[in-house]
C-alpha cells in the first residue's frame, strides 16, 4: 500500500523502560541495530498497526505498555535502488513513518523475539536514549534524529542529555569505547532472559558460552541474546527430558 508519492504508511516504535533507556534491536543475521518498526497494513490505525508490530518483533502485548507520545506528522526516508526490488523500482520510494515513544510497564522478561515464526531480531538491549545512529543503517539515520529529537521533550526533565548536542556526546563516547574495547565476537552476554526461548527456560552461563563459541556475531557489552529454540543444541541442559527410564 503506497501513497501517491510513492511512500509506504509506516509505524516506529521508540520503548522506554523506567531508566528512560531504550530497547536497540539488532536484525537477524546482521549488524545492524534498529528500533521496531514496520508497516501499516490496510484498514488499520497507525496505533493498530503500532501495537500489532510491537508483539510481532518484541513480543509484548498492549497491556505491557503506555503510550507517552507520539511524532505529529510522517517522518519519511527514502530507500536506495539497491534496496528495492527491482519490480518495485520506479514508483516505490520509501517509507513514510509515525513515531510512538512507549513506557515498559511490564518486565524484560515478557519481551520476546520469537513471538512470531518471522523474528526481526536476533539480540536486543537498553540502551541510552541519544543511541548511535552509526550503526543504523545510513538511510534511516535522519528520520531516527528527528523522531528522538521530538520525542524527547516527553521525558521527564533532566532524565537524558540535552538535544542534538546531547546525542553527538554519546555517538563520540560510543565510538571511544568500541576502539577502547573492539567489538568480541564471544558474545559476552551480561542478560539472557528465559522468556527469550519458547520453552521459557533460560540458557546456564555453560551453555551460554558454547554457544557463542558458534555463533560469530557482534555484541555490545550488556547485549542479550536469543538462540534458536528448535535448536535442541542450543537449549538449556536442565530443561532437556531426562534420557534414563
């Protein structure tokens, strides 16, 4: 469904917990990070749409949530040609989008990236509000300043940085510290949540490390990280049928 400019009716989510840190993505199978977003299907709202994205990728429910905000116009980014397939070429452009900044008011342990059989992600973590559009993927990275910009002034005052000043600040701290401290490729997870696995049992720190020794993949200190669950290698021990009679 694209409008006449050829934008798709899009929703992003921004999702705070109570330390006003927000929930960083990181998509399947790449490097890149992002917010949870996707698009609008017909007939719906983009607050429909927003909470319908919310459990498909992040596997919280509306009752897990507030709302604070929201953008009050589109935000729109268009997408290269190398992007787009090419029977989509010369009349879709890109994405239109409404931000919603929402409140965690449930645990990190109802969130969950396999709520569906699609899963957008394959880590998470908190992150500091002013995130580090340097790993966005560079077209987006606009629509990302102007959505936290105009979203910030429904946080309490005082609660994180000042503005665009306020974010460069941390970008610079962030890219000090990733040449301080190269990214490990070990995953050194700090927070696995049981609510990750659909069996909804968490892996033992063992395993956790077997496992990283098999997945090649960049995390940030304070990273999580949802292996597999039809993988039954990959599952906690304690949680596997007890093979004796």
């Amino acid at each position: 469904m694209l409008d006449r400019e050829g934008f798709r009716p899009n929703v992003g989510i921004i999702l705070l917990n109570q330390r006003n840190q927000v929930f960083w993505g990181k998509r399947i199978r790449t490097h890149s990070w992002q917010f949870p977003q996707g698009g609008i299907d017909r007939g719906e709202t983009p607050e429909q749409a927003m909470y319908r994205e919310l459990h498909e990728e992040v596997g919280l429910l509306p009752e897990h949530v507030t709302i604070v905000a929201r953008t009050r116009d589109w935000l729109r980014y268009e997408v290269p040609d190398r992007y787009i397939r090419r029977d989509a070429r010369g009349f879709y452009k890109g994405q239109k989008q409404i931000w919603y900044l929402l409140r965690l008011t449930g645990g990190d342990w109802n969130l969950n990236l396999r709520a569906t059989s699609h899963p957008e992600f394959d880590a998470w973590r908190w992150n500091d509000y002013w995130v580090p559009l340097d790993v966005v993927v560079e077209f987006k990275r606009g629509v990302y300043e102007m959505a936290l910009t105009e979203l910030s002034r429904y946080l309490p005052r005082g609660a994180i940085g000042g503005g665009r000043s306020g974010r460069d600040n941390r970008n610079s701290r962030s890219r000090n510290a990733d040449a301080a401290h190269p990214p490990c490729h070990t995953a050194p997870a700090t927070m696995v949540t049981g609510s990750m696995l659909s069996g909804g049992a968490g892996l033992r720190q063992s395993g956790l490390h077997r496992l990283a020794a098999n997945m090649p993949m960049e995390l940030p200190p304070g990273a999580s990280f949802d292996p597999d669950p039809q993988n039954p290698a990959l599952q906690d021990p304690a949680s596997q049928p007890d093979p004796r009679p």
